[in-house]
C-alpha cells in the first residue's frame, strides 16, 4: 500500500506576530516553527495505517517551502514516514489554496498512492480547502474532518465530526483522501532510536517549477491586526492585587457573588 | 451582484445558519437565491427561489452528488458569488465547486470591507483581505459572523431539481453527542480551562475555582483532545454553546471555535500570560497574569467572602 500524507510547516500560534514588509503577510523573522498541529494527527494515523498493513507499506511525507521546513520534515520522518519530499518554495506563503492543491496533485498523479492524508486546514491560513481540492484533483473519493478511522479490505470507515459534538458515519472506498481534525488519534512522540533513524531516510527535494503548472485565483492585499473592540479593560500585576481588583469589579457589574 | 446561498439542513431540520446567508446577501445589497438538499416539509423563511433537491433521495452528507446538484444550479442562475458558511458541510462542498467553476474560493469570510473580504490569520491574531482573480466567486462565512436584525419572513418559490450523479461515499448514519453529564447551557458561572493551564492536574484548581464563584467548570477544545477533561465539558462549536452571568476564561487563547461558543456570555474575564491573545477581544476584564499563580489566590478571597 502506497501511503502519502501532506504536511505544513506553521509559526507557534503563541508568537507575537508582526506584518512583514510589503504588508501582505506575516513576517518571518524571529518566529518558532512547528508542523501544522492538524497535520500531527494525519502523520500519526498514517503511520498508525503503515504498521497496520505492515512490510508491505511505504509511506511518503510531502512538505511545500523553503529550506527550514525540512527540520519538521524530519519530525514526521521519526514519527514512522518511510521518506520525505521537499517541494522547495521559498514564497509558499505567497500561494493560494488552489495553487498548492496543484502541485500535490501534480506530485500524485502518477504515483497510484492508495490513501492521502493531509490535516484538515493549516493554523495559519486556516482556508480548509487544500486537502478536498487535491482530491479533486485527482478524481478520488475525499472525507474531511475526520475524527475516527479505520481501514480494512480495500475500504475505509471514518467518522467526520459535524458541529455540536455530533459525527456522521460514513465510509468509502480506496484509493481515496482524508482531511484530519484535531482529536483524531494520539500523535506519537518520536523517540531518540526513531530520531537518529530518521537522519538516514531520504529527504528529497524537487523544483517548484517541475510541478506548480497553474496560475493562483486569490492573493492576500493586506494583512493587519484586528482592532481592539469593546474596550474591555486590562489588568497588570501582583497575583494578591489583581484577585482583589477582580472580585471589586464582579461585585459592581455582575450579580455572581449576590 | 446575483448570489446564490447554500443552505444546510441535517438530521430533519433546516440549519440557523441558512439566515446567515441571507444576512450577508442584504449587507452587501446583493440579489439572492438559494440552493437546499433537504425536504419541502421544513422550508426556509425566505423570500426568493428555492432550488430544492430531496434529502430523502440524495442524502445529508454525499459530496459528489450534491456538487452536481448545485452546479446544475449554478449553471442555470449564473450567480457570481455562490455562499456557503464556513461549516462541516460548507468547508466540505465549497472546494468542489470552486474547483469546478474555476473561481476563488475565500474562506472563513469575517466582513466585507468595501466589497473585500476578511478572513482571519493565525487564530484570528491577524486579518486578510483576499482580493480574487476571478469574476465568479465562493466564499464561505464564519459561523455568527453575520446575522438578521429581525425574524426571518417569506415563503419561497420552490424549484425541485433532480440528477443521476452516482455518489462516491457511503453515508451510514449520526451519532449524537455523549449524552449525561453536565449541561453547561443552564449553568450561571462557567470557569473554563485552556491550554494554559499546562498539565492535568491543573484542572483541579479550575474546578476550585468554579465552586467558589458556585458554577461549573468548562474546558475548551485543546484539553478536551488531550483527555484532560471529559468532551461534555467542551465550550465552542464542536462542544456546547454557553451564555452564563458570568466566564472565566483561564489560560485561553480565543480561537475563533471557541469564542462561537461563549461569545453570548454577559461577563467575560480573561485570565491570561498573552496581552495581544484573541481572548482579549470579547474580554469585559483581561488580568495579565500567570493562572496558576492567580487562581488558587482568587479561589482562597472568594472562599472566605
């Protein structure tokens, strides 16, 4: 079985954030990186489907971007992906859904992977449409939000989390595409046996320009913070005061400590 | 501008969030129509064509036959702007159709400013306006982020439509949400733990906390998938929607999730380490502090009040 799974490298959403340059996106400067935490649950499931199936299993990691996405590239090479290709794009953030749709897709076509798994949407952008459009793409049956999966004979059962704590039952069958949502599984952390392995795995990298062959339909204008509405008030200091200053104004404005 | 609205239905009843799209379509002043899969028994209050495909035929959730279904319709109406809400079903649908019509999808949509549209960045620590390239577009529109001042009214004109589209998934059935436990939706004082609060234990001092302000404790998504607290405690929209006198909201960042299912709170307090965090912004009060230290000091002030 011939598994990939799509990931993105994202800042920690804990960053403070600053508006780069053209003010079109985030700057980039002095930002900790992560894998995308939707992505963390797809590597594990994938993996989890790998020993499954067992030896007779291979599954590829693909990550758009510039040289740094390597390093979580090598993450999800020690949590059990047998290889790793780098699409290697240093203006990946300047690329719509669409257009990064197209280049998984174009990286797929031919390889006949028998299962996709990508997160169901990036931290960053958060557009949700990436993994459904790969599908597409490629003409396969595609299941997002998935919280619960299982795989057996040629089919897979998954459960998509729908709002309000309610999930539908659906199954269909291989080859075929699935969005992952936080909750999905347990994502593994790689030990130091799998991380000193996963320096040995390939890490291929291949050429934007062999695969990105369509033109973008949207691009970001301008990127700001949000205003501050509401006015709501901001309180800074000792644990004691702060306590003493809250329960004040809970006694003014609210009727909780009637 | 002609738009054509996606409204959902499930489980036998039409979705609240169908009037939502008929409150974007009129803040922007566009014309409108509206495309259903569901049934002639539960019609949406709407003043306008309704492309109605049967539910009972098609299915609540069939991906590939329900892209061919609102594009047969999109191809009659030739709308511009095809809406859907940034929901399960709408983040599902929107990227076939877009992909089909060739058009910018944008989603996620928070307002229009001057005609462009704003999605939010980084858990909604930024903003974007998207500018499309494209004549025809979809956008998908957060959940709340638009709603009717007044009741819906009106009765559609119904336009049944029929396909022979063979579906690609197999639906089996829902499954509802862990029933017993606590309904936080009667609660008055809901103390409600983020990731913030760092480890398991921690709940513990948020359950305290809860007690002394005689409320219930809460958690947001984060800690609920990390089992540090049961699901039928989960505030937002995969959790339970709350509106108490009073929410403490500890070690939350604000995810736009999360804040969908609090935001109706008459008094928020956020206890957090992040000046700049998203919570700050349907915060009433905003304490600058590290919980675990606060916390357990407030807890012990209210106990002996």
């Amino acid at each position: 079985m011939k598994i990939l799974v799509c990931i993105k490298q994202v800042p920690d959403m804990e960053s403070k954030f600053k508006v780069n340059a053209d003010g079109r996106w985030y700057d980039a400067a002095d930002l900790a990186w992560r894998m995308n935490e939707y992505d963390e649950y797809a590597v594990e499931q994938a993996v989890q489907l790998k020993e499954q199936v067992g030896a007779d299993s291979d599954l590829t990691v693909l990550c758009i971007g510039p040289e740094r996405v390597k390093e979580t590239m090598k993450k999800a090479l020690a949590m059990g992906a047998d290889r790793g290709v780098n699409v290697a794009d240093d203006n990946s953030h300047q690329k719509d859904p669409f257009e990064i749709a197209s280049i998984i897709a174009e990286f797929a076509k031919e390889q006949g992977f028998d299962l996709i798994f990508t997160g169901m949407q990036s931290q960053d952008r958060g557009s949700a449409q990436v993994g459904v459009l790969v599908a597409e793409l490629l003409g396969l049956p595609s299941i997002s939000t998935i919280v619960d999966f299982s795989y057996a004979d040629g089919r897979i059962s998954a459960k998509r989390e729908l709002e309000g704590g309610v999930k539908a039952r659906v199954s269909c069958a291989t080859p075929a595409l699935v969005t992952c949502q936080l909750g999905l599984n347990t994502p593994r952390y790689p030990t130091l046996p799998n991380i000193m392995k996963a320096k040995k795995k390939e890490l291929l990298s291949v050429e934007l320009a062999e695969l990105l062959k369509v033109e973008g339909k949207q691009e970001t204008s301008k990127i700001y913070f949000p205003e501050k509405k509401g006015g709501g008030l901001v309180l800074e200091g000792d644990a004691s005061d702060l306590a003493d200053q809250l329960i004040q104004i809970l006694k003014e404005k609210t009727a909780v400590l009637a | 501008m002609k738009t054509l609205l996606v409204a959902e239905y499930r489980d036998g009843k039409l979705l609240g969030s169908t009037y939502e799209l008929v409150a974007f379509a009129q803040k922007i002043g566009a014309e409108s129509s509206m495309f259903l899969v569901g049934s002639e028994t539960v019609l949406p209050q709407y003043d306008g064509t309704l492309y109605l495909a049967d539910s009972s035929k098609y299915g609540e959730f069939n991906p590939a036959v329900h892209k061919q279904l609102l594009l047969d319709v999109i191809a009659r109406e030739q709308p511009e702007m095809v809406v859907f809400s940034h929901s399960s079903y709408g983040w599902d649908l929107a990227p076939r159709i877009s992909l089909a019509l060739n058009a910018a999808h944008i989603s996620e949509v928070v307002e229009f400013v001057d005609g462009v549209p704003v999605a939010p960045v980084c858990n909604a620590k930024l903003r974007r306006e998207v500018k499309a390239n494209t004549v025809q577009t979809v956008v998908s529109l957060q959940a709340g982020a638009f709603g009717l001042s007044s009741d819906p009214v009106g009765s559609p004109r119904v336009e049944r439509v029929e396909t022979d589209t063979a579906p690609q998934i197999e639906f089996e059935g829902y499954e509802e949400a862990e029933a017993g436990g606590v309904d936080l939706s009667k609660a008055e004082v809901i103390v409600s733990a983020g990731r913030g609060i760092g480890k398991p234990e921690n709940i513990a001092m948020i359950e305290a906390l809860a007690k002394s302000l005689g409320g219930e404790y809460a958690a947001s998504r984060p800690v609920v998938d990390s089992e540090w607290a049961e699901h039928n405690r989960q505030v937002g929209t995969t959790g339970q929607t709350v509106s108490p006198k009073l929410y403490v909201a500890c070690g939350i960042s604000g995810a736009i999730q999360h804040l969908a299912g609090m935001k109706k709170s008459e008094f928020v307090v956020a206890i957090n380490t992040d000046k700049d965090a998203p919570i700050g912004e349907v915060a009433d009060v905003l304490l600058v502090a590290d919980l675990k230290q606060l916390v357990p000091v407030l807890t012990e002030k209210l106990q002996i009040l």
